[in-house]
C-alpha cells in the first residue's frame, strides 16, 4: 500500500487501488506516479523444474526389529533339521526293538541301509546340510567361495559378446553363395507368395486355435497342477515311512512279525512313535517350530493299510531303482499265528498250505517283486487282482477258505463227515470252535486294555487297573528322565507309592490260553447232514444290501481283529481267493474231461 502521504496535485490523502488495472488514485482520481506493482503469479514456467532445496536431517532412522525366534529353524535348514529329528527317532526305535524282540545287531545296520535307500527315494529329498550354518558362520561365506558379480549394462563383457555376434552374424552372410540378379527378381516374387501364404495360414492358425479355445477342457486341471507343484505331498516324509522302514528290515531278516505288532508296541508307548520329541536333546528340540513339531508327533497309530501302502512302495522302488530285492515273507510261522488266532490245530494249518499253493497266494510286499503268471493265452493277465495285499490278509484268509470247505458257515446246518480219513475228523466240532473263537477275541481286548480302540472307561476299572493305568500315563506322558526338571511340586509334596503292579509285556495273540477240550466232529452215522464242500456259498462284498450268516461274522470278525484291519476287506480278499479256486476247480474238471476222452 502506498504511504500515506499527500497527492501532488490536489493535496488529499485519501488512496484507493483500483482492482481492473491495480493503479493507486486519490479521492480527486489523479494517478500516484512512479508506482510499481509486483505479483508472484507465474504464467509461463521455463523448461528447468523447480525443487526446493532442504537440509538433511542427521537423525538416523531405528531399524525394524524383527520379532522371530533365532533359534527356530525355517526354510530348508528346517526341513534338514526335520530328516535329522526322524533319523534320530529311527535309531532309537531300533534300540527299543531289539531290547524288546532280541534282534541280532545286524538289524540296526540293515536298518542304517534302508534308510538311507528311502531318503534317495523320496519324491522330494531332504536339502543337503547348509554349508553357512555347518561352520556357525552368519551372514558371511568362506574365503575361498568367490561370487562374479553380474556384468553391468554396456560393460565390456557385454560388448565383447555382442561384438562376437555381430562378427559371427557377418561371417554366415559373407559365406552364402551370391546370386544373378534374374534369380533376385526371382526371389522377390516368390518372396511376395510366401508372404501371402503366411497370411492366410495366420488367419487359418486363428480360426483353429479360436476353435481350440472354445472346446472344452478338463475342470481345473491347470489349477491341480500348479497346487501339486506348489505345495508336495508330505506322506512320505511322515514319522510312518520309519516303521516301514522297520519293517522291511524285518523282511529282510525273515521275522515273522505283521503290522500289528508294531501298531501294539506304538499303542503301548514301547516303540517311540507318539509325541517322540520328548526323547530328543534339547540341543535338537529347541531349534523346533511349532509346526515341525506338529509333523514329527502324530496323534494316533498309523493303520495297518496305510503302512503296508507306505512299506510296499518302499520294496518296489528299492527293487525298481537299486536292484534290491525284498524276500518273501517268512509264511510257516506267520500262517501257524494265522491259524491258531482261529483255535486252529495243525490239521487246519496243513490243509490251509494246499490251498494256498492252489489259489497262488501272495507271499512279497508287492506283486513286482514276483514273477509273473504263466501265459497259456494271450488274454491271460500278467498277475492277480489282489497280489499287492496285506500279506498277513492273505493268509488268514486262505484259513477262512478251508474253514468255509470244511464247515459251511452259512447257518444251514452242521456238515458231517461220513469216512474216517477225512481231514474234518481231525478238526474240532462247529459249535465248540465258535464259542472257542469269541472267547480268544474278547480275551485278546482285555490284554490291551488301554489301546486307542479299546472301550475302557475309567469308571469301570478296578484298584488294579487304575495302578496300572497311572503306570502307563506316566509311561505316555511324562518326560523322559534326561528332560525332568529336579525340583518338582508335584512328586516333592505328592509322592506316589511304589507298588508291584508294573504292567508285564502283554502276550501275543496267538498264545492266549484256549480251552484245551475241543470235541472232535463226529461221523455222519444216519447220512441226514450235509458233507463237508458239499455246498459252498460265495457272497459278494459289493452287496451292499446283502448280510452275511452269523457264523461266518464271527470267524470274520475275529480275523480283521488280528489282521488290523476292516471286516469287508477281509470278505473281499476271501472272496477272490473263492473265485480263483472255482476257475482252477473249472481247469481241472475239463482238463480231467479231455484225458478221459482221449482215452
């Protein structure tokens, strides 16, 4: 604003800015002279931009503190870690069985062996031990690694290449025949045709794959595969694949030892299958996530089917890959388990071999590791439907197939024999076997009380169970005696009294005490019963609707309790071992024909 001082010409101090043209007047309107009006407004900005220039702040700015446990173990070194926790719990497994079976001391190097071949086999196989982390060195590497840093843009590395190029490039021009100038106008032609049939071939390759486009495909099959890749299959990473390793082993020694053997020792805290990461080091437990400890401390026993699918594939991949073959199970013992889990005697044992022999049944992990079926035709099949079963299946199924010849159990009836060599008079009677075979399989529940499948409640127990149930939670629960801590509040101020109480090692089923009078099947004196293999009844497992005879229930029961596994898989494995002796019983009736014929 102008000072406030008089106009020259009429001597007012009244002063006003006009807003059109920003010129100071006085009341009279005379124009202050010499008055220079400045504004800030830019209209025409230069080519330069402008930036105001700030003073850097010396305040050094906190990094972010990262909130993880460094002593848990992520990413590969986790997954190294992990295998490492699993072989641990292996060699312990080992030293249990072979305090617990008395194992010759080549079981642990056969052991050692298998593992190492299952490790190799694995769809996908542990990382190798980082090398940063084996030397304790953190975010350094060894002096003698050396990493070339990636050529900048434009260095000479770059340039030389593309020199190279350019010259090699040259070279394969200079080295083509020239051509006259009448084949160039050739050329350019020919030239033009050809651009014309890519064009069309173009549009003929849109129409196609617009065509293609809208045919339809398989649902999701894209999105299976990248979640496939994505995230692996952990079954056989699992702490299962150590019992299958086990297993095999005992394959290859020749044990006679089933699933359920193992199952019963893990049910009973003797084999360290559950929650083992009480018997690591601490120096091993203490770099565990939650969730790896979540992996190596499953929840139940693994099922008979899923280690014999775990075990079979490791017998297979270790004959197709290393040429290691697996033997055949060790069938006398385990058939004489088989048949004495039945209150079988050795008549029924020595007759299950024929049929077994006859019905070809399987005695390998898996059906490569046999030889194949002989081909009479061209339509035979190379091996059977069932060959790649639950061995121990097998055989007490052959049992249930000679107990069915020799006995019916269909309900209609008792079948008598009528001469004195036939095998059914060394037998015992029907109506005293059954009995004999709920009274095993009401026993063999109560010699483990305390499995996962077991009813027991502890309202139900008595004074001696209950001592025997704290045995067995502390056996289950506790620490291990390396990881107990020294002062305890519970065992300083509420000590437990010892008592003689301890739990024995529960006996095999098989030698469960059996009632030694069994009557034996009397002769058919008035020819009014059925004989034995007179008829025979085969029922269909896939008959949903269908029952099966009271009789056959029990005996069939009481074989997927011992096998450890469903009553229907025991049926079916029956039933196809039914139908393979019809078709041999078929050969033979026309093969027996044909001889009297030619004769």
């Amino acid at each position: 604003m102008a000072p406030r001082r008089r106009c020259p010409v009429c001597g007012s101090k009244q002063w006003h800015k006009e807003p059109a043209s920003g010129l100071i007047t006085c009341s009279e309107g005379h124009v202050l002279q010499n008055y220079r009006n400045e504004t800030r407004e830019v209209t025409d900005l230069g080519p330069h931009a402008l930036r105001k220039r700030t003073l850097k702040s010396g305040r050094k700015r906190k990094e972010r503190q990262s909130k993880a446990d460094p002593k848990l173990y992520h990413g590969d070194r986790a997954r190294y870690h992990y295998f490492q926790c699993l072989q641990l719990i292996l060699r312990i497994q080992v030293a249990s069985l072979t305090e617990l079976w008395g194992l010759p001391k080549e079981f642990e190097i056969i052991c050692r062996d298998i593992w190492a071949l299952h490790l190799s086999l694995l769809p996908n196989p542990p990382p190798p031990e980082p090398l940063l982390f084996s030397r304790d060195v953190h975010g350094t590497e060894p002096s003698n690694v050396r990493r070339t840093p990636p050529p900048e843009e434009g260095s000479d590395d770059e340039r030389a290449r593309e020199t190279d190029g350019e010259q090699d490039a040259a070279q394969d021009h200079a080295s083509r025949p020239s051509s006259p100038s009448s084949s160039s106008s050739e050329n350019d032609d020919g030239d033009d045709d050809d651009l014309e049939m890519e064009v069309l071939m173009q549009e003929n390759s849109d129409t196609s794959s617009s065509d293609e486009d809208d045919a339809p495909r398989p649902p999701r099959a894209d999105a299976y595969a990248v979640a496939k890749r994505k995230h692996p299959s952990r079954v056989y990473d699992a702490p299962a694949s150590n019992v299958a390793v086990l297993m095999v082993a005992c394959w290859t020694l020749r044990l006679p030892v089933t699933y359920m053997d193992f199952i019963r020792l893990i049910e009973e805290y003797k084999l360290q299958y559950l929650d083992p990461v009480r018997f690591l080091p601490w120096s091993l437990a203490s770099h565990l996530t939650k969730h790896t400890v979540h992996a190596l401390s499953p929840h139940h026993a693994p099922t008979v089917l899923h280690l014999h699918g775990l075990t079979s594939r490791l017998a297979k991949l270790m004959y197709l890959t290393y040429d290691v073959h697996t033997p055949e199970m060790n069938s006398p013992p385990t058939l004489w388990r088989a048949v004495r889990s039945l209150c079988g005697t050795p008549t029924l044992y020595a007759l299950t071999k024929k049929v077994a022999r006859i019905a070809s049944i399987p005695f390998t992990l898996h059906r490569a590791l046999t030889s194949p079926l002989k081909h009479e035709k061209k339509r035979d099949p190379t091996w059977h439907k069932f060959d790649s079963i639950v061995p121990e299946v097998s055989l007490i199924a052959s049992v249930i197939v000679v107990m069915k010849l020799v006995y019916g159990l269909d309900d209609n009836g008792e079948r008598l024999p009528r001469e004195k060599d036939d095998p059914a008079c060394a037998l015992p009677r029907l109506s005293d076997l059954l009995k004999c075979i709920e009274e095993v399989d009401t026993k063999s529940a109560d010699h483990f009380p305390f499995s996962a499948s077991s009813p027991l409640s502890v309202i139900d127990m008595d004074e001696r169970s209950l001592d025997q149930y704290i045995d067995f939670c502390e056996t289950a629960l506790l620490p291990h005696e390396d990881r107990q801590s020294e002062q305890n509040a519970g065992t300083d101020f509420f000590p437990l009294e010892r008592h003689s109480s301890q739990m024995s090692s529960p006996p095999q089923d098989e030698n469960l005490d059996a009632p030694a009078a069994l009557k034996a099947t009397p002769l058919d004196a008035e020819d009014d019963h059925l004989r034995p293999g007179e008829i025979y009844a085969i029922y269909n497992t896939l008959d949903v609707l269908g029952s099966i005879p009271v009789q056959y229930e029990v005996v069939v029961r009481r074989a997927a309790h011992w096998a450890g596994v469903p009553e229907d898989y025991v049926a079916g494995v029956v039933e196809r071992f039914e139908r393979r002796l019809v078709r041999w019983w078929r050969r033979e009736g026309k093969q027996q024909r044909d001889d009297e014929s030619e004769e």
